[in-house]
C-alpha cells in the first residue's frame, strides 16, 4: 500500500480562522432565490416567503458571510426598487442572465433571512450601469440609524434598526466583457477609487472589496490587479479572485489536482498586490476576498440552450449536479483556502441554492444535500482555533494541466480542547495509509473520523435519489501514542477530529 506521512507542528500558524472563509453567495439568478430560498407556497416558507426547509439546511451548511445581489446580476441592479411594499415594485429585464426580475425579495427580506440563517451580508454596489451617487444611497438606507430620508424611508419600509453591512463589493467581474458596463482596468480603477473613498467619507470603518481579475485565465490577469490596485490601494481592504473548476475531456487525474491552480492564483495575486504596495510605500497588506469559488461545468452550460430568446422569471439555470469526484476536489479547494488564510481573509462558495449549489430544492417538494455539501459542512463545523500548515511526504503523480501532484494533501485546525485534520486522496486507484505525527497537539482520543467515497466516483445525488451519496465512517482510524494512523480511500475526502 502506498504510504504518506504527515508531521503536524502546534508552532506552524497560518492564521486565526475568520469565520468569513465559510462565506456563500446568493444571486439573482436561475433559481437560486425564487424556488431555492424564496417560496411563499410551500409547506415550510415562513410570513415572508422563505423556505424554513432550506433555512435548516444552510444553517447545517455552517455558512457564514453571503455575498448578495450578484454576481452579474448587480451590474444592471437598481436597488431601489428591490425595498418597499412588494405590490408597488417594479419588473425588470435581467441582462445578465436573460430573465425577468420581480424584485419580490430584496434588501429587507434578504437580511431578515440571514438572521433565520445566522449569516452576515456581504453587500455589491453596482458600478457597472450606475456609480458612486447610487452606491452612497444604498449605504444611507442600510447603515445610517435614522434622521435622513432613505433611513427614514427604510424605517417606514418595516426595517427600524440599521443593516449595519460592514462588508462591501465595488462591483463584480468588470475586466469581463459579459459584464454590463465592463471597462479598462484603468477606468475601473477610478470609479472604484472615487466610491471607495466617497464611502469611507461615510463611515471609515467600512470594508471594502476591489474587483480583481474574474479568472487567472483572463488575459489581463495580474496587469488587470496591478492597475486597479495602483488607483485603489489605500481605500480598499480586499482584491476579489473568482476561480471555477471543472473536470474536461475525462482527465479526472487533472481535475483531482485542481487545487494547484487555485495555490498559483493566490500567490499570483498576493505577489502583484505587494509588489503595488511596496511601490507606493505602503504599511498596508491588501488580503484576497475569494469570493466565487466552486466546481462549474461551464463548458457545458455555454453548449446548451438555458439563455435563448425568450424570457422567463426564475429559469432553471446553472443547475449542476455534483459527484463524488466533484466533492472531492470542492473539499481540497477549500484546504486551500485554509492554507492561504492569513491572506484569504474571505471566501464565499458560489452559489448556495440550485444554482451551481450544495443544495437543491424542487417547487413544492423537497431540499436536499448535493455531495459537494457534505466536506463544506464537516470543515465549517469543525475547523476552530487556528490553522495549522502540515508537512506532508508522499509520493507524487503526472497530470496533463498541472505538472506533478502529490498523492495526499491535508490542513490541520487546533483550538484549546481540540484539532482536527482534513484530507484529500487524489489517487484513483490506490488507498494510502497516512500516518499523522499528533504527538504535539496533547492528542488523547479520536472523536469523529468521516470520510466521503464511493466505489463509482461518478455518483451523484439527484431528485430520484437524494441520498446516494453521504459520510461515512473513516474506517481503521487509529490514535497510539500520539501518532495517528488512517487508511485513505482512492478518490476521497476526509476528516478526522481529536480531543486533546
């Protein structure tokens, strides 16, 4: 059997965890808020309409930031009309995403739906069709107590206390010409700056997120971040990174090694964002704000006929169904995540419900767990404390996108009464014991060992069968004088918890 070993020493800290690395994201687009969260005919939807079905599981899903309107969506969003009495709100054309806006959710109801979740709003401006005069409405009628029109008009909408939304987007992907209003680097730089600076006019302990590159595959990827940046750098707080994956032309060995290119986009951007700082002689650390992350088969979706002529309100868009593999590869993007945190300060898994999300839901019926759920929620729940960079020896691979790859990755988190370790095999063919050195951690027993895998990696979760595809017990899990001893499955996910 092939064999890995793993040192793990209390004195190497990557960070603190913020709880933001287990953002989300909610759009308006397909079906991710009509019929996911929002569906005032259903058998569980509260007073305002929500699903309490969904509400549950997103709360088992342990997020906690949701980035909100968009997305593309924001680019052509007019606030206004998404607050006030529901009967008096206005239709509109979405062209981001070719579909007709009710505007039957907004502000309001959003952010009572994230107190039903225990979720903070990250909030987008739109600087695609509108700019720095709408931006500072929309912080008026979210964040100021009273006393002013819009938080007055906010009070009279049923919302007394302020939002008090401390975590801003200036916009989203405007390099990509998808995008309603995409401009240069260097127009976006200025807009961006102005409404950052005009903001913190308004309340200087905003935080705020400039748009970086919407792909490292962009061609102006990292020349697009060094010139935002050099317009931007003493107003803003975070640069975004946006970041998909999906396995092509079954080269599933490349596609379980995808977190290498995640690792290069991080430390690209974390290079080009010094490098401006030091140029501008700054003190300041620009942190990354990955916030769209996930597993999309876009090829697919740009091959299919979801966005035609016609339009239609909530269309089923986006909808990928997840396997095993795809989970696998989610939950070692998000090891990655956690290894990078003292600069990823924040993240947000793109989307939350039907939409390219780790829950589905059906009109009328039923919500359940896609597979990606499952490591989201094992990992949220329990990574405490700090974050912990292992040393890891094992053999590696050749894949076709990424050059050689190692067999095993892992992150390790320890709080004061416990640690836990997470795990990915990227073989297909081979289990591989690991033998964990926990002696440092006062390791004293074994309080949960998980694992997800299948015999067919390909298996998947659907409507006609909801639970094909769960946890199950990391077998053979061994605790002996502080070495821990696991056996890991070919193409798997793992988590061990310990009590110290």
């Amino acid at each position: 059997m092939t064999k890995a070993v793993i040192a793990i020493d209390r004195n190497s800290v990557v960070a603190p965890i913020n709880r933001r690395i287990f953002g989300s994201f909610v759009e308006h687009l397909g079906r991710c808020v009509y019929d996911g969260i929002y569906e005032p005919t259903h058998a569980t939807a509260d007073e305002d309409g929500f699903r309490g079905d969904v509400v549950e599981l997103v709360k088992e899903l342990g997020t906690s930031t949701i980035r909100y309107p968009g997305g593309n969506f924001v680019s052509g969003f007019r606030w206004e009309d998404s607050v006030g009495p529901r009967e008096n709100r206005p239709v509109r054309r979405d062209l981001a995403w070719h579909a007709i806006e009710t505007n039957q959710v907004g502000m309001d109801e959003f952010s009572r739906w994230l107190k039903l979740t225990d979720s903070e709003l990250m909030l987008a401006v739109n600087l695609g069709t509108r700019g720095i005069e709408a931006a500072l409405d929309l912080l008026e009628y979210t964040n100021h107590p009273s006393g002013t029109t819009l938080s007055d008009q906010r009070i009279k909408n049923g919302t007394e206390e302020p939002h008090n939304v401390r975590i801003w987007c200036l916009g989203n992907e405007m390099d990509g010409p998808w995008q309603t209003g995409y401009m240069s680097a260097d127009d976006y730089g200025k807009i961006a700056a102005r409404t950052a600076q005009a903001m913190k006019a308004a309340d200087k302990d905003l935080e705020l997120v400039v748009c970086g590159s919407s792909g490292s595959s962009m061609p102006t990827f990292g020349d697009w971040e060094r010139t935002v940046l050099e317009h931007t750098y003493e107003h803003v707080d975070y640069i975004s990174c946006h970041a998909y994956y999906q396995e092509r032309d079954g080269d599933l060995d490349s596609y379980l090694a995808s977190s290498l290119d995640m690792q290069y986009f991080i430390e690209t951007v974390v290079a080009t964002a010094d490098h401006v700082g030091n140029k501008l002689r700054s003190d300041k650390k620009i942190k990354l704000s990955f916030d769209e992350w996930n597993i999309w088969y876009l090829d697919e979706h740009r091959e299919s006929d979801e966005v035609n002529d016609e339009w239609h309100e909530a269309p089923r868009q986006l909808e990928d169904v997840y396997s095993v593999a795809d989970a696998v590869v989610l939950g070692n993007l998000l090891i990655t995540l956690l290894k990078n945190h003292d600069r990823v300060a924040s993240a947000s898994l793109a989307q939350l419900v039907n939409v390219i999300a780790p829950i589905m839901t059906e009109p009328g019926g039923a919500a359940w767990r896609q597979t990606t759920f499952f490591p989201f929620s094992v990992t949220s729940r329990l990574a405490r404390g700090e974050i912990l960079n292992p040393r890891i020896t094992v053999d590696s691979y050749h894949t076709a996108a990424h050059g050689d790859a190692p067999l095993v990755d892992a992150v390790a988190t320890v709080d004061e009464d416990a640690a836990a370790v997470f795990l990915v095999n990227r073989s297909t063919t081979k289990s591989i014991e690991v033998s964990i050195d926990a002696a440092g951690l006062g390791a004293t027993a074994i309080t949960e060992a998980a694992t997800l895998h299948d015999a067919d990696a390909y298996a998947k979760n659907t409507l006609e069968d909801q639970e094909r595809v769960g946890l199950k017990v990391l077998e053979g899990a061994v605790l002996n004088d502080g070495v821990l001893t696991v056996v890991l499955p070919p193409v798997s996910w793992s988590a061990v918890a310990l009590a110290l």
